[in-house]
C-alpha cells in the first residue's frame, strides 16, 4: 500500500453499522429476536405496533425492518407499505406463520427482501439480517457518496468535513446560497470565515461578479471610510485622483466585512445606511451610486455582548443578523480532523514535491487528543510541516501540538488513559468487541457507551496488524 493510501485510511472510516427495526406484539419473540441479533453486535429498536414505530422514526440510519405480518391494528404489510413510501430502498423481512405464506410470497413480488416461517432457526434468521444489511450498507454508502461528492468536488472553495455540525453549515448554506440577505458569520479565528464566505459567493448566482475582502481590523481608521465608500479626485489632502471604493468594486457581487467587530462606532451608522438605502455617496461627491450587493460579515467575538456593551451599534448588529452562520470550532468536530490533515497533506505534497510518510497510531492518536487552540488554520500549519519534516526526520507530534505550559487537567489525564486502553484492547483484537470486553472485563453495554464516548468503531482496527 503506498503512503498517500495509508493515510487515506484514516478518513474513509467506516460509519456506525445502521439500526434494526423490529416490530412484533409478542414481547417474548421481541426479546428472542433482540437478544440474537444483539448477540452478532447488531443495534435493534423494539416496537410492539407499526404505529409506534412510524410516529417519529427517521429512516437515515436504519438498515432493516423485521416485522411479524400478524398483528393487531397495523399488520405487518401495511407497515412495509408505509414504510416502503418514505424509503424504498430499505429491506423488509417479514416473520409469518403458517397461513401467512401466500401473503408473504406475495409481499415478495411487491418488494419484500426474504420471509422467515415460524418457528425459525437463529442461523435462518442471522442468514436473511447478513444478506440484507449488505445490501443496505451499499445503499446508504452510495446515498453518502453523492451528497460528499456534491459537497467536496464542487467549482471553487469546498467545506470540508462529515461530521454532523459540517454537515448542518453545508444545509444552511444551500437554503441561503442565492438569497438576497445579508450574512453574519461567527467563528472563531481559524476556523475558516473567509473561506465560507467566500463558498456562498462562487457557489451563488453572483460568482460573475467581484468578491471583495476587506480586514475592518486592518486598515487605519482615518482611511477605512475611503477604502469602503472611494473619494472624489480633492476629496481630502493627499486625494489626487478618483478612487472607486470596495462597495463599488463589489457591485453585483460579494463584500466581506471581516472583523466586524474591530470597525469604529463612527463609521458604523454610515455601514447601516448603505445596507438599508443599498447606495453609496463617494467623498467629495454628491452622487449616490445604486448598489446590487450582498454584504457578508464575519467576527470572532459576541457581537451581541458588544452591542448590550455599548460597543458595538445595536442596530447594526441587528440589520447584519438576518442569516446567523456558525462555523464550529475544530475541537467541536474531531472526526473531520483526519480528512483535513489528509486534504492538507495532500495539498503540500505536491506544493514541496515531497512524499507523504504514512502515520503511526501514536500519531493519530496526539492529533484526535489535540484541542485545537488555532482550529483549521493550526491543523493546515502542521500538516505543511509534516510535509516538510517528516520525510526527513522523525516528526514528534505530541511536542507539536503540545499545549503551551504542557500539562493536562487531571480529567484529561484520566479520559486520555481511557481511551487508550480502549484503543489498545480494540487493537490488539483487531476488533473483535467480545475480546476486547474480556481483555478488559467490561460489560457489553459499557464498552458500547465508552467507545461511543470516545468515537471508536471497531472497524477502525479490523485492519491493524
């Protein structure tokens, strides 16, 4: 395998085996069924009725229906009907008796996956759930694959990460893609403000036009006026010439405010008329110029602290606050940080012409344990360096993403030996959950809730050696 493969590996991590439905009112078959199935590490919600189970069941992450076909009010076959209108891609496996054959070989033909006749073996039943949960892995597999086509192989700036907050941004910003609001964009530094805003832009209607960034934070105060609204040749001592300002230069496109929060009381209530009137008044000039703009601001701060401060105009606030859009922090989004260094690494490979080493658990592990103080922007730093050094020498992640005085609360102490112990019984069983739970004397139902704690999938090391 070569390296750029190995280290691929570390983001294409299987998702959590879906869940099986089963629904039957006979609460013995019920927990027969559960505790077979649990036994194979299969995750199974019970249901005594259809009824319960249509109420406020969401289907994305189901892998299979197991229904009895006799039963009171809702029969099984008209479950598979209801079910079969909002999915029908999910397996249905019906459990009949010995009238219901006819039934069943006809649900079959209507798209039934298998039929079980009662009474059945376990190995009868695990049989049909394997085969089924195949095919349902590939369904949901290939679903995924589009929607992370679409999201990361997009023209232009792309969002990267899988996780559920990423995932949550990237809807957000295809219900306001092309709206004609204005946005806030809260985040903190690092985590990626002008990279969001600059995907609304290339994404939307306006990506002909310009996009126009400007640092409120950087630009001088007694210039920051001239640099938004342009001036008039003799506007002001040093003014020689015309100067067409960045509300201008943006029209019909994109302009974004970073660090809202930074820019002067006095020049804030001339923002707001802009984004209420949409025209700009040049210096020296008497002229309002039309504007066909969409303003997007972005701060690292609570703008709305500020405002109740006093420091920041209200009515500002308010007027920018149309759209919200929070970026979370990186540490708020661990399982996004392997494909990042790994989009990042790739980037700087071919940027050095330099190979990429492949990672040592031990490594993995210093960057899952990291807090990510600098968020994306620290992970791209030291992906670039690993670049740089790893081929070289060998590269000490821990002291890379040390914390500044190097010491750990005793609970992160206490969380980081945990999960290690639990990475090294998953490790040393390559995954298998029954040694790992007698390596580590542990209940089943406990290394279930530690390992989800601690974001662990026993796929992650069926293939460590």
């Amino acid at each position: 395998m070569n390296s750029t493969n190995q280290i691929s590996n570390m983001s294409n991590l299987p998702n959590p085996q879906p869940r099986i439905l089963l629904v039957d009112d006979e609460a013995y078959l019920r927990d027969s069924i559960r505790q077979t199935l649990e036994l194979e590490d299969y995750q199974v919600d019970c249901f005594a009725n259809g009824e319960h189970l249509l109420k406020d069941q969401k289907l994305e992450q189901v892998g299979l229906l197991i229904t009895d076909i006799s039963m009171p009010g809702m029969s099984g076959l008209q479950l598979m009907q209801q079910i079969n209108q909002r999915d029908k891609d999910l397996p249905v496996i019906l459990i009949t008796g010995h009238g219901d054959i006819s039934m069943a070989v006809q649900a079959m033909r209507d798209g039934a996956w298998d039929f079980i006749e009662k009474p059945f073996s376990n190995d009868r039943l695990l049989d049909a759930v394997k085969r089924a949960m195949q095919k349902r892995q590939l369904v949901l597999e290939n679903r995924q694959l589009k929607v992370d086509i679409e999201a990361h192989t997009a023209p232009g700036p792309r969002i990267l990460g899988n996780s559920e907050p990423m995932r949550q941004l990237r809807q957000i910003l295809k219900r306001v893609i092309n709206a004609p609001a204005d946005i806030l964009i809260e985040g903190e530094t690092g985590t990626g403000k002008e990279l969001v805003s600059r995907y609304l832009h290339e994404h939307s209607n306006r990506q002909q036009h310009n996009f126009v960034a400007i640092n409120c934070g950087a630009i001088p105060e007694n210039l920051i006026e001239s640099e938004l609204f342009g001036h008039e040749a003799g506007a002001f001592t040093g003014a020689g010439k015309k100067r067409v300002g960045k509300f201008e230069h943006a029209n019909g496109g994109t302009l974004f405010l970073d660090e809202i929060e930074s820019m002067p009381i006095s020049l804030q209530v001339k923002i707001l008329r802009v984004l209420e009137d949409r025209k700009v008044e040049p210096l020296g000039s008497n002229k309002s110029i039309s504007l066909d703009i969409r303003i997007v601001a972005a701060t690292k701060t609570d703008l709305k602290a500020l405002s109740d401060q006093g420091s920041f105009r209200s009515d500002l606030y308010y007027r920018l606050n149309l759209v919200n859009v929070h970026i979370p922090p990186l540490r708020q989004r661990s399982e996004d940080i392997a494909l990042l260094f790994q989009h990042f690494t790739l980037i700087a490979s071919a940027r050095y012409q330099s190979e990429i080493v492949p990672l040592s658990i031990e490594q993995r592990q210093a960057l899952l344990k990291h807090q990510w103080p600098g968020n994306v922007r620290e992970l791209r730093n030291l992906a670039e360096r690993y670049i740089l050094m790893g081929s070289h020498t060998p590269f000490d992640f821990s002291a890379a993403v040390s914390s500044p005085n190097g010491l750990s609360s005793l609970s992160d102490q206490v969380e980081q030996f945990e999960r290690s112990l639990l990475e090294q019984a998953l490790e040393s069983s390559k995954g298998n959950l029954k040694q790992a739970m007698e390596v580590l004397d542990l209940p089943r139902k406990t290394l279930y809730d530690k390992m989800k704690k601690h974001q662990l999938n026993k796929e992650m090391f069926k293939s460590a050696e």
